[in-house]
C-alpha cells in the first residue's frame, strides 16, 4: 500500500529553518585549523571534551518528529511519484528573485528572534564564498542553493522538502540520524532492498540512484542546463549528510563522483556556519548579484 503524503499535513517545525540549525547543532564548526577554506564568518570555537554531546537525547521532539515523519514516508514508489509530479517542472514559470521572495513568505510561524530570512541566508552563503576568492559560479551557488524549498509553497510537507538525504531502494545506513525510525518505513520490508547496494549496482554513479525527494534533487533540476556541472552537484547533494559528513554510501559512487564530491565538502561549511544575526544590506548587495544572476540564467525558469 502507498501513503498519500497529501493526506499528512503534519508541520512538526516551526520554520524550515529549525532543521538546518538542527544539523548546525550535530556538525558544529570544528576548531580552527590550515584549512584555509574555512569561512570566517564566526570565529570557531575548541570543543571542550564535555561539551560533546547527546545528539539524539537533546534534539528537540518536533525535530525528532520531523524525522519520524520523513524517514516512514520516503520510499522508493514516494520518490518515483514526485519524480513524475514535479520533473516535468511545469508548474510555473518564475526568475531567481521571484523564488527567493516566495520563499521569505514561509517565515510567517517561526521564531524571528532566530530565523535568518531566506534571503539573508543566501545572501551570507554567497558573501562568505565571494569573500574567500572563489569564482562566481560558486558564489552564485550559494545564493540559490535552498531555492528548491519553494516546494513548500506547493503544498509540500516539510518531510518531503527539508531533511538530510539518503538513497531508497537500497539498505538505510545506520549512520542517518535517527535510522531507528526506519523501521516504519515499508521499505524496511522489501527484501530486495535490504543490501547494501539494493537496486543498484556497486560504482553505478548517484546519478542513477534515487535519492530521498526534497529541495535538492528539485533545484537540480531546475538549474542544472544553466549552471557548471560542479555547481549543479553542490545543489543536488548539499543535503547528503550521510555521504559527505559520514562517508556512507561511497560503493555507489563512481570516478565523477568522486571528482565532485570534494566540492560538495567545500560548500557545507559556508552553508552551515555563515549564518548570522548581522544582516547583509540587500541594496547594497542587490546590483552585484542582480548582474550575477543574469550571467547564467534566463529571465525565467521552469519551476
Ligand atoms: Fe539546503
Ligand atoms: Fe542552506
């Protein structure tokens, strides 16, 4: 039997915010060191050994839930039907600018004494990569990077949106924070999907294997005929924790992957560590990245 996600309209988050600070909080900002590519929007920190922590113990229940939530719905048939809904990416015709103001309206229930607006968070991803030198394709990456969490304007829940991502179609890795969850996931009890390379051939290449549906895998999409294949690769894996952080699933990848992957670990930490509470001025930015973004893109996309 499939689930209808559209009968589920559990919103376990108070902001699509809380899950990326969720993972800030499982990957904090390791402790300076030579790697130069490290931004330096805040100053790292050394962990004291008691400051380790918990992780699973002190994640907040509606993050806990929003786990629950997206590890029992994502199946390989859930992936297919959204590949089949979305893909054909004829839902609208929109620019850059235009996702990202939609995406500021999905601030309305969250915390603003803690949620970053969406385009801050672009706009800082973007400025620390500019900062470091890095050429305007990356920089340009990193403020479009979450415009696939438009997804939730078209009624999508929040598990199938946000997230770390993994494969389906093969077995979950315990790695994936809260695998446990797993179990209530009807994946969990088709045996061909039970070894550790499923469906799919050792070394066939991620892009022939069928990720968790979210913002990822969406913008890919969306971007990917316009932007170098590098940026294209950050977008569609940036939320593949279990890959890039953990070192799981690497029997899938192929020489390709292994020529991008180092590009997708070049980007987390601009990602995860340059949000800030000192806002960047938008009009001040706006006349570079408005020039940036036509460079590469067409007054309008295929959304
Ligand atoms: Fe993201
Ligand atoms: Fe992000």
């Amino acid at each position: 039997m499939t689930h209808d996600p559209s009968s589920d309209t559990k919103r376990p988050l108070s902001s699509l915010d809380q899950w990326d600070d969720d993972v800030k909080r499982r990957y904090p900002e390791p402790a300076p060191s030579d790697d130069c590519d490290t931004p330096p929007a805040a100053q790292p920190k050394k962990k004291k050994p008691s400051e380790f922590r918990n992780y699973r113990a002190e994640a907040r229940p509606s993050v806990k839930e929003f786990y629950r939530l997206n590890h029992t719905y994502q199946t390989v048939d859930f992936v297919r039907q959204k590949h089949r809904e979305f893909l054909p990416l004829r839902r609208c015709r929109m620019s850059v600018w235009e996702a990202l103001r939609e995406l500021d309206k999905l601030v309305d229930d969250s915390d603003p004494d803690t949620d970053v607006p969406q385009i801050e968070h672009a706009l800082q991803t973007a400025e620390a990569i500019r900062a470091q030198g890095h050429p305007r394709w990356f920089i340009l990456t990193g403020l479009i990077h979450d415009l696939g969490k438009v997804l939730c304007l078209f009624g999508e829940p929040q598990w199938a949106v946000v997230g770390d991502t993994f494969p389906v179609g093969c077995r979950f890795s315990e790695k994936i924070v809260f695998s446990e969850f797993f179990a209530e996931n009807p994946d969990s009890q088709v045996p061909e999907y039970q070894t550790e390379c499923g469906i799919y051939e050792p070394g066939c290449g991620l892009d022939q294997v069928l990720m968790s549906w979210g913002h990822d895998e969406y913008l890919y999409h969306v971007v990917k005929d316009y932007l170098p294949e590098e940026g294209a690769y950050i977008i569609r894996y940036h939320s593949f924790y279990p890959l890039h952080r953990e070192g799981e699933y690497t029997h899938l990848m192929n020489d390709y992957d292994r020529r991008m992957l180092p590009w997708v670990k070049k980007f987390n930490p601009f990602d995860l560590y340059t949000k800030s509470h000192d806002r960047p001025d938008v009009d001040r930015l706006l006349p570079f990245y408005e020039e940036l973004v036509n460079e590469f893109f067409p007054p309008e996309l295929d959304w």
